[in-house]
C-alpha cells in the first residue's frame, strides 16, 4: 500500500481500512507509544496524552480480555507515568524489560556501554542541542533539537558500536539508539504471546518508527497483522495515516458494543 493512495487532509482509504482492521480483531493488541499513540514532542517529556486515548484503552484492555499491551522504547516507570491511572502488560526499552499480565517486572542484563556511553556524551559536549540518554540496557542520543548533525551522530555512535560486542544500533526519527544485540521488539511480542492471555491468540502490532520494524516483521510471520502509522517505508502490510487518526480509530473502536470475530 503506497504513500500516495492516503489522502494529505482528512481520512483516506488506508484510514477506513485500518478502522475495519482494529473493528473486526480480537485477538492480541501491541501498540507502540510515541508516535503511534501520542503526537511526538521535542523533548520526550512533552509529550500529551489526552483523556480519550486513556478511556479507550482501558476499555480495550477490558473488553481484549487483558491482551493489550504497550511496547515502546522507553522505560516501563515512564510509561506507567503517562498512562496513568492505567497499569498496562508492557515492554520498555526496545524488550530490555518486559511486565506481563501477572504484574512481574522482568529485566534482562544490560551490555556493555562505557565506549558507546563516551562517544556519545563527547558528542553531546561539542553541539548544543544533543542529548544522551540511559536508560536499563540501552543508550539513545537525542538529535531533534539539531538535526542536521543526525548524520554525522550515527556515524560515530555506529563506529563505537562496531568496537564493542553486543551491541547494535538503531536509527529513529531524530533519535539514535544502542541497545543489546537480538533483543527487540519482536521479541518482546513473542515473549508475550508464550503466556497468558496473549497466548494462541493472533497478534496486531500498530507502530510508526524503524525501530518497530522487527515487530511487524515478527507479527506478520506468525500470521499476524503490522499496521504502519505514517509516511514511509514498512514491511507493515497495513497503514494509517497519523497518530491522531490512530487515536480516533481507536475511540470509535471503544465506542461500540463489541470489536469484531477475530478471536484467534
């Protein structure tokens, strides 16, 4: 499905198509978070989440039987905060830590990043703008306050990566990211979909960056579904044209009596 059939002003055809997809599935629901759920901001700090997208969730996540679940690069605390008051199945950092249905916490151990963790603040040092990061298991140095030293930040940060072990590189919107080699949001969705209630059901995957490539990659090679938000390239097979029509699908979808036959 190409950029160009979606409409630049109110809602095309991928829009209506996605509504129909979210109406008919019942199946195991992941959504990424900035930029899918909520609009990205400058600062990740700044981000808004509106009442409505809180109320339809929370009755998503009743209605899906507890198969709902956040997956997104940031920590699980910071989730929590901004989703607050609800408390959601969840995986922080890129799948570096993960709490299911059952409430537990589980981390995994986080690589080595002295090299990485000093190329990036040496960066961060000589250009205004630039920001590190840390979090539990990954390193993200922030450009969108100075993108056109994007380039130039990836390069570094992916030349200190390739003189570690462990690690890999991930490039965002404006963000770049090192985190543990084979540990993704792929797996983070495949981890979920081993336990109760998300096991045996068919998953959805919603997210709008590079970094969620490999969860539409692993959904859709369990007969899953990858819905893109936004412009650009994807292996999601299906798309949506914004967060903001993500949220309105998503509200409509909560405002009706039942979401649909899909119960695999």
């Amino acid at each position: 499905m190409s950029d160009t059939e979606r409409k630049p002003t109110g809602r095309g055809p991928t829009d209506d198509a996605a509504l129909a997809l979210l109406a008919a599935h019942e199946g195991a629901l992941f959504l990424d978070f900035d930029g899918t759920l909520v609009d990205i901001a400058p600062l990740p700090s700044q981000v808004i989440v509106p009442p409505a997208l809180l109320a339809a969730l929370g009755v998503l996540q009743l209605r899906l039987g507890g198969r709902l679940a956040v997956i997104s690069g940031r920590p699980i605390a910071e989730l929590d905060s901004l989703l607050a008051p609800l408390v959601l199945p969840a995986a922080g950092v890129h799948g570096m830590e993960r709490r299911g249905a059952d409430g537990v916490l589980r981390r995994l151990p986080p690589p080595d990043f002295t090299r990485v963790r000093a190329q990036a603040q040496e960066l961060a040092a000589r250009h205004p703008g630039l920001w590190v990061e840390e979090k539990h298991g990954a390193l993200a140095l922030h450009c969108r306050q100075a993108p056109d030293l994007y380039d130039l930040c990836s390069a570094q940060l992916g030349a200190a990566v390739q003189e570690g072990a462990g690690l890999v590189l991930m490039e965002g919107k404006m963000i770049i990211e090192v985190k543990a080699a084979g540990v993704s949001k792929g797996t983070a969705i495949r981890d979920f979909l081993d336990e109760a209630p998300f096991r045996g059901h068919r998953p959805l995957f919603v997210g709008d960056d590079t970094t969620d490539e490999a969860g539409f990659d692993y959904v859709q090679s369990t007969d899953g579904i990858g819905l893109k938000v936004g412009p650009g390239p994807s292996a999601a097979r299906c798309r949506i044209a914004s967060a903001e029509a993500l949220r309105t699908a998503l509200a409509q979808v909560a405002a009706t009596p039942t979401i649909g036959k899909d119960t695999r």
